[in-house]
C-alpha cells in the first residue's frame, strides 16, 4: 500500500485502477468510514473525470484560488 500511495510516477488513474482490482475492502461498503489513503485518491480520480481537469489543476480553479490559498505543502 505505502509505495501504491506515495508513487508519483504514476496517474491517479492508475492508481485507482490498482486499487479497484487489487487492495481488499477493509469492511462492507456502506458500513464504515476511512478518511485519507485510498479513498483520496479515489476522490480525486472521481475530480477528474467530472472536472475533465487534471488534480492539480481542478485544486487550483476550484479550491486555492477561491479560497486565496497562496502555499501548499
């Protein structure tokens, strides 16, 4: 998992991919919560594709630059 979600050389497209078809469910869907980890990178492959925009570039136009965000790290 730790080099799945600290790889940046891969898309968050793939990494969705590799997760879909191979990290097990850590409980029922539906039935728990987990904030973070896969479920961010899921949550930004989802950005993308409704957004037609990369990550970086939907953060930018639809949360730094509206909330005057001038550093990430």
């Amino acid at each position: 998992s730790g080099t799945l979600l600290g790889n940046r050389f891969i898309t968050n497209d793939q990494a969705v991919q590799q997760i879909a078809c191979c990290v097990p469910l850590a409980a029922p869907p539906g039935t728990d919560f987990r904030y973070g980890g896969y479920g961010m990178h899921t949550m930004g492959r989802v950005a993308e594709v409704l957004s037609g925009l990369q990550f970086d570039a939907f953060f930018d136009q639809a949360i730094s630059q509206p909330l005057g965000l001038t550093t990430i790290t």
